[in-house]
C-alpha cells in the first residue's frame, strides 16, 4: 500500500471515528498514529508522538489561552459580571423585548474577558432567563437570544478561537481581535434588530415589562458594572496600544482582574481554586485536541494526501467566490456535528494552502471562519450552546423549542456573514491600520 492510500484510508478512518461518536482528540491521534506505524514502522510513529506534541505545546503563544480563560472564569466566578444585565437592563429595558437586548449586549461585555461563547451562555442563561421567564417571555424565545448571544463570544477579543487560528495560520493575533470586535459588533446589533423586529410583529413573544429604576438603583448597577469596565478598558488599551502583546494580555487581564476583584471583595480563596480547575480543565481539553490535530498534519504531508487535495483544488480554477461558498457550506455542515475547535484544527492542514493560493486575506478568511464555527454552536444536533442552555433551564423548555428559536438568527448570522464578504474592508479597516 502506497503513502499515498494509507493517507486517503486515514482521512476515511477519521470520518468513520468521528461519526461512531469517539471524542476527536482520540480519533485524532490514533489516526496519525496509526499511519505513520504503516508508512515509516514503529519507531518513527512513537518518536513523532514525543516529538510532536512537546513542539506544539512549546509554544509562547499559546500561554495567552489558558491566561485568557483564567480572566474569564476569575470575572465569572468573583461576579465581575454580575452587573452587566443590570445595567443594560435599566438602559434598554423600555424598548420592544428590552430583556432580550439586555442579555445581548450583557453578553458581548462578557465577551470582551471570556473569549469563549459557552461560558458567555452559560453566564447570561442562569442571570437573564429567569428574569425574562418572570415577566412572561416566551420561553423558547428567551432561552434562543440567550443561545445565540453567547456566540459573539469568539467574536469580540478575546477569542481562544482567534488565538489558535492566529498561531496554525502564523497570522497576527492582533489584528484577528481587531477584525473581529467589527464582526462581533456587527453581530450584536443584528441580533438586536431582529429581536426587536419579532416582538414589534408579535407582542406576545416580549410583554413590555416595568422598568422604573430609581437614581439608587441605577448608580448602584454602575457601581456593579465599573470594575470590570476597568479590566476591559485596562486589556484593550495596553493591547491595541502596543504596551503588551497578545501573548501577555491575557496574563496582565487575569491579574488585573484578580486585583480589581479582591479590591471589590468579592475574589474568596474558593473562588481562586475553582477558576483555576476550571482554567485546567478547559486548557487541557483545548490542548490535546490541539496535539492531535498537529499529528494529523504531519500524517498528511508525509502521506502527501494534503498536497493533492490542495492541488486538486487549486487547480480546478474555480473562481473565488465559489470556492469561499464551498467552505462556507463545508463548516456549515462540520458545525452540526463538531465542537468548533476541532472543527477548525481538523480542516485548517487541508484548507489554509488552498485559501493562500487563492489570494483570500488570512485576516479575512479567520474572522470568517470565527463566524462560521460559532454558527455551528447553534445549529442542530449539536449545538452546544443550545444543550447549555437547556441545563442552565432545567424542565421549563425543550431542546426542539429552542432549536426552533435560533432558527430566525441563523439567518440574520447568514446575512451577516455575506456582509462581511461582501465588504471586506469592514473586517480589514482596523487591522489595516496596524500596518
């Protein structure tokens, strides 16, 4: 058997894994494994095991994910968060389906320490559901904006999504953030829109609910708020200004958040302990997908599979614009059955010559991509924002209602994302200054 075939049985092997359900990360390596055993014998492959993976994770960029999480879980857990619904609560409490744009823009201010849009719906799901259910929302309504809004999380620095993307494609992740807050932005205020569109043509969806905040109340939710606008404004004024790099951001984010929380009295010793397992936990899940997806690489170019997919495809002279479409539709479908990070490293050894050769900005193609993976987070089976929701809520609504939900913002994201296509310069403005 030819190289060649044993990568080609390889990438049909991976498939068959990935649909029997094993996690990706094993599929992962125990395809690269095995085919580096067939191809080059037993010594190459474990060498390539210890090699691989230390190489990978060897790498100063990557110490800005887990620093990244840190900031997240610190603000969550020392309830840095808490006010953000609050205060976008009193401001926009009295337009159509206030709650709903409430939790929206509460959770793309969470997005600015998480990076990650589980969290971000996980975060807004236990704060800003039951509020709305008390006011007599629709439940699969509300339970759908909060699905969705937890999206903008990998869009709006910082983004773990952005951070990995940035490293396999060695593209600045500075100027990934800096695409992405137009994207993210863009996306809250189409989320926003068609929120108040629905409850404008169907009432019953939102009933407007009182919202009469005294002086007290309103200067006490911006007193809740301030801290963690002191992180963000800290992380993207030393970031964007060049006094620290990606890299360092998210290290000086979680201690500037760890001082602001103690400063608030609110950061316990139990509370430090629990983000940081929970910063383990996520780290260790992100890394060895990661590894795996490193492996795959290697497995591919030594078989020369990804050479010859690449050169099929560039050579069939399809005009760009198909081509873009096509890997729309092919991570469209990948997002119903992957998580988005093995989404991404499971195809990115594959796609990013193809994208190169095509003269697409990198730039362009990972907010994009961003954009196409957080999509996945929604759609069904598997979307995993929507299964969070439904543990945060408990009885009170079923999954096929608030898949049914999403369905009206899958579309507007849609639309976004022909925006952002169409217009590149809308992605490319801000990272171009950078120049």
């Amino acid at each position: 058997m030819t190289d060649l075939a044993i990568g080609g049985f390889g990438l049909v092997a991976l498939i068959g894994m990935i649909g029997l359900r094993i996690p990706i990360a094993i599929a992962l390596i125990t395809v690269s494994f095995g085919g580096l055993w067939l191809m080059m014998g037993w010594g190459v492959a474990w060498g390539t095991l210890g090699i691989v993976p230390y190489q990978f994770a060897a790498k100063w960029e990557l110490s800005s994910v887990p620093m990244f999480l840190l900031l997240g879980f610190i603000c969550y857990h020392s309830e840095l968060t808490k006010g953000l619904f609050q205060t976008a609560r009193i401001l926009l409490g009295r337009l159509p389906g206030g709650l709903g744009l409430a939790a929206i823009v509460g959770s793309a201010g969470f997005a600015a320490v998480s990076g990650s849009s589980i969290a971000c719906s996980a975060t807004m799901g236990r704060i800003a559901v039951p509020e709305m259910i008390k006011t007599r929302y629709d439940a699969g309504f509300a339970t759908g904006i909060v699905s969705v809004a937890g999206t903008i999380g990998a869009l709006i620095p910082p983004s773990i999504i952005m951070i990995l993307f940035g490293i396999i494609a060695q593209e600045s992740v500075e100027k990934l953030f800096l695409g992405g807050i137009t994207a993210g932005l863009l996306t809250t205020l189409s989320y926003m829109l068609l929120v108040v569109i629905r409850v404008k043509l169907n009432p019953e969806l939102a009933p407007p609910a009182e919202v009469r905040a005294t002086r007290e109340e309103t200067w006490a939710a911006i007193q809740d708020t301030g801290p963690l606008v002191i992180v963000i404004i800290g992380i993207f004024t030393g970031l964007f200004s060049g006094v620290f790099t990606p890299t360092e951001a998210g290290a000086v984010g979680a201690a500037l958040a760890t001082v602001v929380a103690a400063a608030k009295g609110t950061l316990t010793w139990e509370r430090v302990k629990m983000a940081a397992y929970e910063t383990l936990m996520a780290t260790s899940m992100l890394m060895i997908i990661a590894i795996g997806a490193s492996l795959l690489t290697r497995f591919l170019a030594l078989s020369g599979v990804s050479d010859v997919i690449s050169d099929v495809l560039i050579g069939s002279e399809l005009p760009a614009l198909v081509l873009l479409l096509g890997l729309i539709l092919l991570y469209l479908v990948l997002g119903m059955f992957l998580d988005p990070i093995g989404a991404m490293l499971l195809t990115l050894p594959i796609i990013l010559p193809v994208v190169d050769a095509y003269g697409v900005s990198m730039i362009l193609f990972g907010v994009v991509l961003t954009k196409l993976l957080e999509i996945g987070m929604i759609t069904p089976p598997v979307g995993m924002n929507v299964f969070v929701i439904k543990s945060v809520v408990g009885d009170l609504v079923t999954v096929q209602r608030i898949f049914a939900s999403v369905v009206w913002f899958i579309v507007v994201d849609l639309i976004v994302l022909a925006i952002l296509i169409a217009f590149p310069d809308l992605v490319l403005f801000l990272p171009n200054l950078k120049n």
